[in-house]
C-alpha cells in the first residue's frame, strides 16, 4: 500500500508537508542537469489510512496524472482539475495558443 510519484512532478512542494506519515521527499542530487523530482517512500507512505479521508498530497497536487496509487491509476486523472475532457485538451490548448 502506497503512492507514487512520477516524472513531470514539478516540486511545487505543495504535498511534502501535508503528508502525515512524511512519506513525500526530495532526493539529492540529479544527473545530466536534470533536477530529482518529489518521490514517495514505500515504506512509510499509509495513503493517509487513519489520518484523513483522502490522501493529502492528491488533495494539493497541482498536476494532473503525477500521483498513482498502488495499481498505477492516477488519483488526480487528466481532466479532473481543469474540466477539460482529455480528447479535447489539445484543441482548448491550441485554442489558448492562437490568441
């Protein structure tokens, strides 16, 4: 049981300290220029069981699609904080673009 947080995480450190078990860390380091992103630690990570009704840094987490749960699902899916449908999302940018 735990959550993960994948590359495109852009360390708006929104969720580090709202997690209750202090799962959530930023690794030293990077390679190549590349800066670590926020990473969960497995072992300590309780998905919020216990503590509150919702996993915390899902909750705060600005960025569709970055934290999965133990099956790999995201827990804040494509569309679900911007309200655009993900098969639209390239004409609404596009859109965005062309102003």
């Amino acid at each position: 049981m735990a959550f993960q947080i994948i590359e495109g995480c852009v360390n708006c450190f929104a969720c580090e300290p709202l997690c209750p078990s202090e799962a959530i860390y930023l690794p030293p380091g990077g390679t190549g220029g590349v800066k670590p992103h926020f990473l969960i630690d497995a072992r300590k990570c309780t998905e919020c069981d216990g503590d509150h009704p919702e996993p915390q840094c899902a909750s705060i987490c600005p960025i569709e699609g970055i934290i999965l749960d133990a099956l790999g699902v995201p827990l804040n899916p494509p569309g679900s904080l911007t309200g655009i449908p993900p098969e639209r999302m390239g004409a609404a940018m596009a859109e965005i673009h062309a102003r």
